[in-house]
C-alpha cells in the first residue's frame, strides 16, 4: 500500500512544527467498519495524528478541529467553558464524539452531545472526522458525521517513555506524561494530564466583567491488549477524569459573587473487547460503559446530573467467495440511563458490503436496523464509491439517511414529551482529490444536508415559562456548501496549506447558524538549525447575526535540544483581535506558551 506523511495530509489543520515527519499507512478507521485506505474511502474524512497537535498540548483541541473544512467551533468563554463543534452547519447532537471505542456524548444532557471545551490535545494520539450521515454504522446522533478520538498506542517495541510540560499566558501550567510497551504481542499504554489555568472572564471583560473564570482538570487514560497463541486477541482500555471549570451565567459579573458559578465533572468510559476466528469469520466482542456525574453550582445552588450508557456489541466479517468483497455484519444492544428520567434501550442489527468493481472503483454499502423502546423501528443506509481515474485523480461520492432518537431529558425531563418521535435526515456529497510529487493535493467536496421530525423548544405562547417544553417542530431544515482543502510545497521545506469552508445558510429552522465563510492558511518552513516555524492564519466572514467578521494570527516555533527533546513556543492571537464566537462571551487576547517535550 502506498504510504504518505499523514501530517502533510492533515496540515489544513495545523501546520506541523515538528522537526521529524513520522510516516504512516494512509488509512482511515471510520469510514467503514473495517480498516480502510483512504484512497478506496468513498466518504470524506480528516485525519489529525499526534505529531499535528504536539505543539498546542493546552490548548482546547476543538481550536485545532476548527481548521478542518465543514467545523464550526462555539465556546461560552475560556479553556474549561461549555464548548462544542458543529459540522457542515448542523447542531452539536448531530455529531457522536467517541473516545476509544466509547461514546462519550452526555446521556443526561437535554440534546445530548460532548462538551468538548475542557478537552485539550494531551494524550489524545489520532483524531478522525468522519463526514456524512453515518447512521447505517454508527446507529442514532450520527447525523452530521462521527468525531473519533484514540489515546496513546504503542508505536515501537519495547519501553517508551514521553512527557511535556507547558506554561504560559493565564497562569496556565500543563503536564503529561505517557508510558508505552510492545512485545510479544502485548501492548500497553499509559498517559496521565494534570492542567490548571485561571483562565479569564467567561462573560466578555470588554463589556465590563472583570471575575477570571478558572479551570482544573486531571485526566487519565490506559490500553491493554494481548494476542493469544491460538490467534485471539483480548484487551481492555478506559479513562477517568475529574474536572472543576467555572463560568459565568446570563447576568456577567456581579461585586461580591466570586466564583459562585461553576461546574463539577466527574467521568469514566470502560472498554472490554475481544477478537478472533471460526473458520472464514473474522469476530469482534465488545463490552463498553461511559459514567458521567456532573453538578452545576450557580449562586449557591446545585443540580446535578448523572447519566450511564451501557453497550454490548457483536460484528462478524468474511470474504465473499474468491473476490475482494467483503461482507461485514452484526447486532449490538445499548442502555441510556439518567438519574430521576428513566431509562431507554436501542437495539440494531447492521450489514455491510464493500466491494472492488475493477482496479479504479471501489464500493460499499450499509444498512442498519434499528429498535428503540419508546419510539420503535429505523431503517437507515449508506452508499459510498470512489473512482481512481488515475494515482493521482479521485472522485468520490455519497449517500446516506441518518436518525437521532429522543433523549432521556426530551422524553422524561421537567420539559419533556414522551411521544416525541426521531429525527430524521438525508445526506449527499460529490468530491474531487488531485494530487501531485511531494504530497501536495488539493481536494474539494460539495454537501447537501435536510432533517425533519426536528425536536426544539416550544414556548407555547403562555406568559409562564412553566409551559414550555420540547416539542415535533414542523418544517424542515437544509444545508448546504462547499469545502476545499490544500498543500502546495515549495523548495525542500517550505510549504503553503490552505482549508475553506462555504455554508449556506439559507434554510435553518431550529438548528445552529454558522459563518457563511471560514477560511484557514498556513505558512510551514524549517531552518538548517533544526527550528521550524509556522504562522497559522484563520478568518470568519459573514457571521449570524449581523456579528463582525474576525481574523486571528498564531505563530508556533520549535527548536530541537537533543535527541527525541525539543522545546517549542506559541502565541495566539498575535495581533490582539477582539471578538466573539458566542454572543456576550470572550475569548483569548494575545496569549504565550512555552513548553518542552521529549520521549526516549
């Protein structure tokens, strides 16, 4: 299989500032249920590998997915704040956020979906972005596409050790270190974060707050897997992690209420799995459970909330006679529990086949049936292709219906309706990849998206807010748009990336807004010392809500110490631009880090 530098294709999203590119199979792990090389992918995918996000270890890692095309990220504030990402203009619950194999989108939430704006690049080893209506593999939410993030995984046999330590602009300190082990067909893994920043005022400081809003988290995460003599292989992996971040809530800042609004998050995700054969069948078990307990505390008060998501899973896999076809299926069976709103279980079988037509076409298709207990059957499916004109020109296509279910608060919560019913959605996209000599590409893709059976809130024209509720919202919502993504290399290390973004927003009942245009450039070089530089431009134009267009500037650079050690300095927002992504809320002012990172 022909390989390339994975950060060369994910340099849309960060410039690289590493001093060695580290050379990987061109493959993606969603797309399909099996692995799959991207060049026979007929669905569009990004792809960030540890060596693309070293650089902003503190940083929240949505600011590095928001320089993918088809992102929007929101956050209320800073570093530990209520943050989530929109794809292709559809809502944050439209995209399943999976960690490791566990989903880890909030079960106890109102609309459900991962609160992304305490998650920093530490530990987190491979982030893919699956685009598209992805229901006939990955069942309810996934809707938009499906964000999948893996933690550290061995690379190399035997020991290997890495840590960074990074400081800078708010009193931010982090630290991380991880521990990996190959050999003899065991692998393990080890990483643990500790971050601490005071952060800034939640509520913009330029419309007069002035109380910082802080943030502390500890993180956790291991992988263990062994292959038997008999072929099997067995392993468990998870995380824990606890979290304190404050906020502000809709009144800003008031004298004499210092740290009154904050959030407490405490979260585990367990995975147990299993692997093997029986004759022509390749086998997957798999076991996962995702804890979330989290309290809001607001003016002395605290309500909490607890959600559970319980899942057994099963997924067969066989050629198909003396072909290339592959035929992959399975069934598995998942339970939402939240305190004080019940329970619900949906439960799927799924089948999918992908297949070679000639040495140019590559096929697959999938379909999934569902069951939900409250509101009964969903038939979903996906079809994709790619056609290789040549090495060198690909075209891709899609086509897909996705559904989400009702949430446990929608159906049982204080404002909820148990005859509320799914929504539902189609999807379709069309792309075109031309590459050339040193990894420069260019690739562009046009979308279409439309849902109805919209869940929203009804206020019901009552004077009480009492009487509100979620209500079926009629109608229904489309979007729409183009994404272009691109690396163009000059002389030996020099290199131009560029990622933009067309949404139109014509058509958006009940759902989220997102700029019509959000374009990303990207200046990489490297010096005969050893430094290298990067200078990341971002731009917003034509934002909801007659808001301002805003241009930010980051510069990262890295020198080597020694060996497998070098230190590295970012500063954001060169320039000191003052905007907002969220109505009323701020975001950073010309910020420094510095920090050292080495393996051995």
């Amino acid at each position: 299989m022909r390989q390339l530098a994975i950060l060369a294709a994910t340099a849309t999203a960060l410039p690289a500032v590493a001093q060695e590119i580290i050379v990987l199979p061109e493959i993606t792990l969603t797309a399909n249920r099996e692995e799959t090389e991207l060049s026979r992918s007929g669905s569009s995918v990004s792809i960030l590998t540890d060596e693309g996000m070293k650089a902003r270890a503190a940083q929240p890692i949505a600011q590095s997915l928001s320089r993918l095309p088809g992102i929007s990220f929101h956050q209320k504030g800073p570093l530990g704040t209520t943050g989530s990402l929109q794809l292709r203009g559809a809502p944050a619950q439209y995209l399943p956020v999976v960690m490791d194999g566990i989903d880890i989108s909030d079960p106890a939430a109102g609309q459900p979906y991962f609160d992304i704006g305490g998650m920093t690049g530490a530990g987190i080893g491979r982030v893919e972005l699956l685009r598209g209506a992805q229901s006939a593999l990955y069942g309810s939410r996934a809707i938009a596409g499906v964000l999948s993030l893996q933690s550290l995984r061995p690379t190399e046999v035997g020991v290997q050790h890495r840590f960074a330590i990074e400081a800078g602009s708010y009193n931010t300190v982090l630290a991380n270190y991880g521990v990996t082990f190959r050999q003899d067909g065991t692998d393990l893994a080890f990483s643990a974060s500790r971050i601490h920043s005071d952060g800034f005022s939640a509520a913009d400081e330029n419309d007069g707050n002035f109380e910082k809003d802080g943030f502390d988290a500890t993180r956790l995460s291991f992988y263990t897997a062994h292959e038997m003599q008999n072929g099997a292989t067995v392993g468990i992996n998870g995380f824990w992690e606890r979290s304190e971040g404050e906020f502000d809530d809709f009144v800003g800042d008031v004298q004499g209420t210092p740290g009154d609004d904050y959030n407490e998050r405490e979260s585990y995700g367990l995975r147990s799995f299993v692997t093997f054969s029986t004759g022509a069948v390749d086998h997957e078990l798999a076991l996962t459970r995702y804890h979330m307990d989290r309290t809001n505390w607001s003016n002395g008060w605290g309500e909490s909330f607890i959600g559970t998501r319980t899942k057994l899973s099963w997924q067969g896999a066989a050629n198909l006679g003396e072909s290339d076809a592959r035929v992959i299926f399975g069934a598995d069976t998942e339970k939402e529990k939240a305190k004080g709103n019940g329970n619900t279980r949906l439960s799927g079988v799924f089948a999918e086949i992908t297949a070679s037509l000639g040495d140019r076409v590559d096929v697959s298709a999938s379909m999934r049936r569902d069951d939900h207990s409250r509101f009964g059957g969903f038939t979903s499916g996906r079809v994709a292709a790619v056609y290789r004109v040549a090495d060198d020109l690909l075209f891709r296509a899609a086509i897909g219906n996705g559904f989400r279910a009702p949430s446990l608060y929608e159906l049982f919560g204080p404002f909820g309706d148990t005859g509320l019913e799914r929504e539902q959605s189609r999807t379709a996209e069309i792309g075109v990849e031309k590459r050339w000599e040193n990894d420069n590409y260019l690739r562009v893709t046009a979308f279409w998206m439309e849902a109805d059976h919209l869940i929203g809130w009804d206020d019901r024209d009552t004077p009480s807010w009492d009487d509100d509720g979620y209500a079926q919202v009629q109608g229904k919502a489309r979007r729409k748009g183009v994404e272009l993504d691109g690396r163009y290399a000059f002389g030996v290390d020099h290199a131009l990336t560029a990622a933009y973004t067309y949404t139109d927003n014509d058509i958006s009942s009940e759902w989220a807004e997102v700029p019509v245009h959000n374009l990303s450039l990207g200046l990489e070089t490297s010096f005969t010392t050893g430094t290298t530089a990067a200078i990341l431009l971002q731009h917003v134009a034509d934002r909801p809500g007659d808001k301002d267009d805003f241009t930010t500037v980051d510069l990262l650079l890295s020198h080597p110490l020694q060996d497998r050690a070098e230190a590295y300095l970012r500063v954001e927002n060169i320039f000191n631009e003052q905007y907002q992504i969220d109505e009323g809320y701020g975001t950073p002012d010309r910020s420094v880090y510095a920090g050292i990172r080495a393996s051995f």
